[in-house]
C-alpha cells in the first residue's frame, strides 16, 4: 500500500520544525537537524549497509526550500548546502512513527565517534 500524502507540510523557523498533517492522524513535528541526519541521500545513507555517513555538527541547521517532488515525495534543502535528498511520504511517516528511536540512535552513533551536535564543538577523549 502508497504512503497518502501529508494534508499539510509546514515549517516554523522559529523552533526550525516541519510540522506534518498525515490524513486521519495528529500532526508530527520533526525537526530540521534529524531530517538532515536522517537524510535518505547516498550522501547520508551511503550506497548499501555498513556506508552510512554520520552527520555531525547540524543542532542549528535550517530549512530553506521545501520543492515537491511528482506526488511521491518532497525535496527539502538546508542551509549548509545540502538539498539532495527525497523524503518519500513513506520515508516521512517511517520518521514521524520512529523518531524517537531513531534520535536515540543518533545520539549513541555520535556519542560513540566522539562527535558532536554543535558545529563548534570538538570533543577529544583523553586516553591515559
């Protein structure tokens, strides 16, 4: 069965959140740094299992065009130059019923590569 289309997409710039409106559902609120890490791009995701490109340094991130795509999927563009991923409806819904254990995820993925959400962070482990 085809993911329906969201009745509304709209981004709030001063929280830098995409609220979704699926049909017969309440609205979900994702926010513009997990779509970026969470991009469905080759750029993110890698070409296969195992490829996957942590994305660091994003917790400011912002939406800057959203481009719909056919009647299939949206092209969301960020302010860091990022813009080729498309978020299916599919690929939106999976998120909006995943996120918080996706975000947790994320979260282990950068802690265990020492990473951070803040650009302007470096975190350096002290191995004695």
């Amino acid at each position: 069965m085809t993911q329906q289309a969201p009745e509304s997409l709209k981004y709030r710039r001063s929280d830098r959140t995409l609220e979704i409106k699926f049909p017969n559902q309440e609205s979900v609120d994702l926010s513009a740094e997990l779509l970026r890490v969470l991009s469905p791009s080759a750029e993110v995701q890698g070409h296969g299992p195992g490829q996957e490109v942590l994305q660091t340094g994003k917790v400011n991130v912002e939406i800057t065009a959203i481009e719909s795509i056919g009647h299939y999927a949206v092209q969301i563009s960020f302010d860091d130059g990022h813009s080729s991923g498309l978020y299916t409806w599919a690929y939106l819904a999976q998120l909006a019923s995943e996120k918080q254990t996706l975000w947790q995820r994320y979260l282990k993925k950068l802690g265990d590569a020492g990473a951070s959400r803040d650009p302007s962070t470096d975190i350096v482990r002290i191995i004695s």
